[in-house]
C-alpha cells in the first residue's frame, strides 16, 4: 500500500482555531476528555519536535488537520471516527489506523510510528 500514497492525514479530535484550541483545553483539563492523536503530536502547549522528526523519515508526506479544517470528501470518509490516520490513495482515501489502534500507543511517537509501520506493511 504504501507505494501508492500520495499522502498521509492525522485528523484531530478536535477543531482548529482559537475557539476549538480553548474548547479542547477545557474539555482536556477539566473534563478529561483527550485527542489520541493530540496526545501523540503534542505537548502541553506545542508540537513534539521528535513527532516533526519521525514524520520526516517516512518519506511521505504527513498532514495534520482539526475537524473544522478538512476537505469535504475526507470529512464524508472520516466521519465520526476521528481521531485517526487516513491515506489518500489514487482510488480514494484509505484508513489506516483509528482512535484505538492511536490510544494503545500511550502518546509514544516511537510505539506510533512502529504501529503506523505495519499498518503500511513496512518491516520493523
């Protein structure tokens, strides 16, 4: 499969912009309610350095965007299943990895990207 990306899409449980970031810190710190893939990209307050480092060695390129921030096409696919992974494939988007399959990381971009690997069919 993975010579046929054109791309790979991490959706955000979550919106973009000022009102979705403050929404989410909310929901985050006073109600516990968390973005796997949140969890994985970011710190406290900004994104992981190693997760812009791991991403860079795939060698395809690897888009992050919030609900309100995508395209309708792959708002349709995705639906209610964010958080997730997504490939856009030239016969349409794919799914790659979900909500569980990021969870069962623990927010590791190590035990993501191992994950991520064999879900591309990548050798470790």
């Amino acid at each position: 499969m993975d010579a046929a990306i054109s791309r790979l899409i991490g959706v955000y449980r979550a919106d973009g912009g000022l009102v979705g970031e403050v929404r989410y810190l909310i929901g985050h710190y006073l109600r516990g309610k968390s973005c796997t893939l949140c969890d994985i990209t970011h710190s406290t307050l900004r994104r992981k350095a190693a997760w812009d480092d791991g991403v860079r060695a795939l060698g395809i390129p690897f888009e992050l965007v919030h609900l309100n921030e995508m395209e309708p096409g792959l708002a349709t696919f995705v639906g209610d299943r964010a958080a997730c992974v997504v490939a856009d494939t030239p016969t349409g988007w794919v799914f790659v990895l979900g909500n569980d399959e990021l969870a069962a990381t623990g927010g590791s971009i190590d035990a993501f990207m191992e994950t991520l690997g064999r879900a591309l069919g990548r050798s470790q």
